[in-house]
C-alpha cells in the first residue's frame, strides 16, 4: 500500500466527486497517512481550490471513504498530525462522516486515543453530541463503550451535556449547534440529536435506545468504570431500568446477566483483608483512571515513531468488524410474559391450597413470620461510605504488596458487587412504582424474562430481591411454562432452590405441583441434564458428576408431594425413567472411570502387601542364632521398623479389599450415591496410609543399618519422602473433593 502508484491509491469515487478530483488529494493521502507533518503542512498551505475560493483541503474529501484528513490521521493514529489539522479545520467539516457513519471524533473514541478526542473537543466541545450516522444513531459515548473503550466511555459520559442526558422539563429535542452541520453535501446532513434519555412525552420508551444501550454495555462491562456509568444514569433516570437498547435488551436484564458481578455467580472467596478494605487501593484506583492510558494509544505513538502505514487497514477493519461483547452475550429465549395468577389461585383452592397472602419467606433462622412481604434477602445492602471510611482506618498495606498477593483484584470485586447492590435496589424501586401503575411495562421491559435469566444464571441475590419487591414474580414463568425454582434444579443451581426452603409449606406445595407445557414437574427437571451441562462439567470425574445428580433427584423427590414421583410427562416417562434415560451415557463413563482407577491401585496395593510381608522376616544384619534377632542392632528402631512394617502391611491389605470391592460392585444408580464414592475413599486413604508407613520402614531399615553414616542415611531418608509427596499430589485432589461430596455440608442451604 505505501508503494502504490499516486493514482491506484483512490478506487473510487465518493460523493459525488470523480477520480480526477480524489487524485488531487493523493499526496496529502499518503503523508497524512505516514505521520510526516513537514510535508502534510507543505502540502496544506500550497493546496489550492479545487472547488470555491478560499476552500482548504483540509476541509475536503480526499478518499473514496469519504474521509477527510482528519479520519485518516486518526485512523493511522497520528496525533501530531491531528493537532496539526485542528488549527486548521472549519467546524463543519470536524463534523463531516465518513462512509461508516462515523464523525473523526467517533472514530477516535472507538479507537480508545484520549488525546485525540481531547484535541478535537478543546477545538469543539458540542462534537460530543453528533451521533453516528449508522449503527442507531449513537452519541460518541455509546460507540465507546459499544467497542469495550470502557475508560474512553467513562471521560465521554464525564463530559457530555447533562441537556443530553437528563429529561428536559419541556421536552424539547436537544439539537445539535447549526455552526456544526456540514453544508457541502446534501447526504451529509447530521439528524438532530435525540435525548439520550427517554423524555416524559408520549413517545415509547424503547423508541430512544442511546440511554439505554449506553447503560446496558456499562453493566455488561462488568467494571467499576461500567458500574460508575450504570449507577449515575439510573440515578438520573430510573426510567432506564426498563428501556430497550439496540440489541432488545433492558438493563434490568443485562443486570440478571451477570454472573461475575455477585458471589452467588462468582465462587471466588474472599479474604479478610478484602473485608476490611485496603487503604492505598482506592486512590490506585483513582490515580489509574486519571493517569491510565489505554494499550492503543501506546501502538499509536509506537506507530507514529516508526512510519508503520498498515495502522489504517487494521483500524479500519476493527471499525467495520470489531462488534462489542455485547452481541456475543447469550441472552436465553425467555417469554416477556407472566402467568395468569388468578388461573393459579384458582388451581390453588381446587388443590386445597391457602391463600396467596399466606406466603411467609422470611429468614427460617430467625424465626420471623410475615403475611404480607417477603423478605428473601440473603445479603444486606452495604454502606459505601462506611467501607471507605474502614479503608482509611484499618487499611494500612503496602500497594505493591497488595497487587503481589492478588488482594487488589478481589477488592475491586468486592466493590463492584457493592456498586451492583446499588443498581439493583435502583432498579427495583422504579419496579415496584411501575406495578402499581403500568404492568404491561414490566413485560416490555423484559423484567420476567430477567427473573427468568437470573434463575438460570444462580444469582440468588437478584431473585430473592425481586422476591422481596412484589411477591407475585413467584409465579413468573419461562416460554415453556417453567417457573424460577423448576429453571433453579433444571440448571443446577441451588442457591435458587433454596429459597423454597424459606417459604410457606403451602405455598412451596403450590410450587412444586406446577408443569411445564410439555407436562414435566420440578421432579422431571431433575432428571434433565441437557441444560445444566455447564453446572455439571465443573464438578471432576464423571462418578463424581453421577454423585451429584443422584443427590439433586433425591432432593427434589424429598419435597415434591408422593403422587408426583410417578407422574408420566408428555413423552409417557416418569421422574426416574427420564433420569435413567438421560444418565445412561454418564453412568457407563463413572463405572469405567471406577473400575479403571480400582485396576491401578489395586497393583499397587498388592505390590505393597507382598512387599511388607517380605520385609519383616529379612531384618538386616547377622542374626542370633539362639532368638534369630540381628546382633547389635538399636532396639528403639528395631521397633519402629516392625511396627510400620505391619501397619503398611495392614492398610495396603485393606485398600486391595475395598478396590475389589469396586471391581465387584453391580453398579447400579444408587450405589454410585454413597457406596462407591465410600470405597473409593476408604480404598485412597489406606493405599495413602501404606505407601507412608511402608516408607517409614525403609527409612528405619537405612537408620539401622547405616547408623554410624547418617551423612549418606538422612538424604536417602529425604529422597523416600518424594513418592509419598508425589501420590498425594495427584490423588488428594479427587479424594478431597470426594469426602466433601459424599460427607461434607449439604449444598442445599436452609434445609428443614
């Protein structure tokens, strides 16, 4: 591309302008493009009119993109040069677009270069409010965020009038200064620009989707500079909760989306430290975002400094290419809409059931019972002002030590969850006032299908609070007529279960007889497995998984009433036939798996027994030939070596039974719940136990024998220790999880 003739550099026209009139501007194209300023300001001031008078090129087309200068500069990332064209430029063509519908500055701010847009607002402020002429008409700082520039979205949302951002008491259009409409062309005309947030008019909510695509991106960005933007428009406009984006999602929804952002969806532990705060990491975090440039204006000065020209087809090709995550998110295909509740009270009073109004999901633990509100919280809402000020006091760490142990990263977890608590109480406040006034909104704003989602995705905290906003999203279903607690065991999620454990028996009996459109109860979503996939493949080794869907049946089947375990879906199977049907293939690789691991242990374990039974009668040195003991030999580890020879011999004899054990087993569903995983356990544990004590002995025979060399006996002593290191290594972590599945807590909490 550097070296292409002048005249094969433009293709083809663009607006309206021929060949003969871009190939005037072929020379500025090419040192605009390789960042050379003397020759870029050579050419500018002996560049005539091509068209009017007094014309510049600067304020010209020069590509067949219908780019000026001042898109190829920032495309290349030169910033000299685009510093260079600001003294230079008329406001009108600093609004100009190119053929993607992006003004100089949007490009920049998708490019993530801070400087660049800096210097295009210093020259003009108001290019901030110029949408894009393509991809919805979005301001400059939601095609920020839309390509992941979440720090350029966070300075752009800084600086963006609050006319744009906050309702107008006249609800007059914000429109952008006439100075800034480009008047060369009759197809460059920049539509007025919209509010970004919705106006109180009579114009649909989901109609203006910049507001809410900028707060939707902000929560899927899953940062504190995402939940800083999320938390201040809600705040502004808790209208937004409810409003559409361009991709049909709500922020409601995208909230419900986010696993990482709580730690029912995130598992990661936090430390103590993390608890009390860290007093340096505030302000690192402050100092990063004013001082923190981004990896793209490092290439960009990197390209400036070595004359790279392939800058421009890269960037170009993010521009036309690089979609933001947020398309790539998999949002379930939930129904909008909620069941009929008067249809289930009705179906409650046929099956005898108690009134709605008897629902009690206040916390079992403290015993509190209430008729009328649902309190399903499980973590309160913290003080942020209280944390920062406990940061300040106890936190007194060193930051480098801080980012050398991890702690800042679980920090600005921590944080972020907080900012997430905010935004979802912000939420539900605008929730609870449109169900006293407009219903039909909550479904437009997809806030079943986000219940629904938040099921899905195990984030208790968000459905115990939308619980505990209006108890009628109990009763909230999925397109298949699946409600929040039959998507919590079809998906393995058991933070979503238990929350039935806090509520009224009747109503939890209420729950539980409910079917889905195809006729399966919540004892059928048990025996599913397709959707709980992701669930299952976290848990090691397909014994242990089989482990766990046993113990999910058998939890469902404890509270779904008697006359439900035999109840035949739509396909004519029961609960336990479509758990065998769908398990089948899991239940051959556990037994395989079983049996293999028995097979190998079981050789050792052998070796091991004829090994120590060996060893006990060839004690080293001459023997007395009167008691048949060696002569001079240290009595202390004599017995050392005769008791651990007998105890490797002992639990390497009982590890061989409990492998044959395995190998004999029937392997049937049940056996796979307790009595296999037991005789894996024992089987581990005493294998573990002779390997140990069977290096113990050795370590007593090389004492007794070389008591007079320790030099050599010591080292040799260590170097025993390296296989039972080596065992533990690989099996500790399968025996661990195994006596934590088979005997540790149960994962359903609150259980009666």
């Amino acid at each position: 591309m550097a070296n292409a003739p002048e005249e094969n550099i433009i293709i083809s026209s663009g607006r309206g302008q021929d060949e003969d009139q871009l190939s005037n501007f072929a020379e500025l194209y090419k040192a605009v493009r390789d960042g050379k300023l003397t020759d870029t300001v050579r050419i500018l001031d002996q560049s005539q009119d091509f068209d009017q008078p007094g014309d510049k090129a600067c304020n010209k087309i020069i590509t067949d993109r219908d780019e000026t200068a001042l898109h190829v500069a920032v495309l290349n990332g030169h910033e000299h040069i685009v510093e260079e064209l600001m003294n230079r430029m008329s406001d009108e063509s600093l609004a100009m677009y190119d053929r993607d519908g992006y003004t100089a500055l949007i490009t920049a701010a998708v490019l993530g270069n801070r400087k660049m847009v800096e210097c295009m607002l210093t020259k003009k402020s108001d290019l901030i409010r110029i949408k894009s002429n393509s991809n919805g008409k979005n301001l400059p700082v939601v095609m920020a965020i839309d390509f992941g520039q979440i720090e350029m979205a966070r300075y752009l949302y800084d600086l963006t009038p609050e006319g744009d951002l906050i309702p107008q008491d006249n609800d007059q259009e914000i429109t952008p200064d006439e100075d800034l409409i480009p008047q060369e062309d009759n197809d460059q005309e920049i539509t007025p620009d919209e509010d970004l947030i919705p106006q109180d008019n009579d114009q649909e909510i989901h109609k203006d989707h910049n507001g809410a695509t900028l707060l939707t991106c902000a929560i899927y960005a899953g940062t504190l500079d995402g939940m800083h933007i999320a938390l201040g428009l809600i705040e502004r406009c808790p209208r937004l909760a409810l409003a559409i984006d361009k991709y049909d999602e709500s922020g409601i929804l995208a909230l419900a989306s986010m696993r990482q952002s709580l730690p029912s969806g995130n598992q990661r532990i936090y430390s103590s430290n993390v608890e009390h705060g860290q007093s340096n990491q505030e302000e690192s975090n402050r100092s990063d975002l004013e001082h923190g440039q981004s990896n793209q204006e490092e290439s960009n000065r990197s390209n400036v400094e070595h004359g790279q020209s392939n800058q421009e087809e890269s960037n170009r090709s993010d521009l036309e290419h690089g979609q933001s995550n947020q398309e790539g998110i998999n949002i379930s295909d939930v129904e909008h809409g909620q069941s009929n509740h008067e249809e289930i009270n009705r179906s409650d009073l046929e099956h005898g059931q108690s009134n709605q109004e008897g629902i009690n999901i206040s916390e079992v633990e403290h015993g509190q019972s209430s008729q009328e509100e649902i309190n399903i919280s499980e973590h309160g809402q913290s003080n942020q002002e209280e944390i920062n000020k406990s940061d300040v006091e106890h936190g007194q760490s060193n930051h480098e030590e801080i980012n050398r142990s991890g702690i800042t990263q679980l920090y600005e977890m921590k944080r972020i969850h907080d900012q997430y608590d905010k935004l979802l109480s912000k939420m539900c406040e605008e929730i609870s006032e449109s169900l006293q006034s407009n219903t039909q909104q909550l479904k437009d704003g997809l806030v079943y299908t986000a219940i629904c989602q938040a099921a899905e995705n195990g984030i208790s905290e968000f459905v115990s609070k939308m619980l505990e906003t209006d108890r009628h999203f109990l009763w909230t279903e999925d397109r298949n007529g699946r409600n929040i607690f039959m998507l919590g065991v079809l998906h393995r999620q058991e933070k979503i279960f238990s929350i039935l454990y806090r509520l009224d028996g009747k109503i939890m009996n209420s729950l539980t007889c409910l079917q889905d459109r195809n006729k399966n109860n919540m004892l059928h979503m048990a025996g599913m497995m397709e959707d709980a996939i992701r669930q299952i493949n976290q848990i090691p080794g397909a014994a242990l998984q089989m482990q766990r869907e046993l113990q999910w049946f058998k939890e469902v089947e404890r509270i779904v009433l008697p006359r439900h375990k035999e109840t035949k879906n739509g396909d004519g199977l029961t609960p336990r036939q479509l758990f065998t049907k769908n398990h089948e293939d899991m239940k051959e690789k556990g037994e395989k798996w079983m049996k293999n691991t028995a097979r190998s242990c079981t050789v050792v374990g052998a070796l091991i027994v004829t090994i120590m039974f060996a060893a006990i009668f060839t004690l080293p040195g001459d023997n007395n030939q009167s008691m048949g003991l060696p002569k001079s030999l240290n009595k202390f580890w004599l017995n050392v070596l005769i008791i651990f020879d007998a105890l490797s011999l002992f639990s390497s004899s009982t590890s061989v039974l409990m492998f044959l054990g395995i190998l004999t087993s029937r392997y049937s569903e049940e056996d796979f719940l307790e009595y296999l995983p037991r005789q894996m356990i024992i089987g581990l544990l005493t294998l573990f136990c002779s390997i140990a004590t069977m290096m113990i002995t050795f370590s007593s025979a090389l004492l007794i024998i070389l008591q007079e060399q320790l030099r050599i006996a010591i080292p040799l002593i260590c170097l025993a220790s390296v296989p039972v290191t080596f065992f533990v290594w690989i099996q500790f972590p399968i025996l661990k999880d195994m006596i934590i599945s088979t005997y540790g807590p149960s994962i359903f909490t609150g259980r009666k």
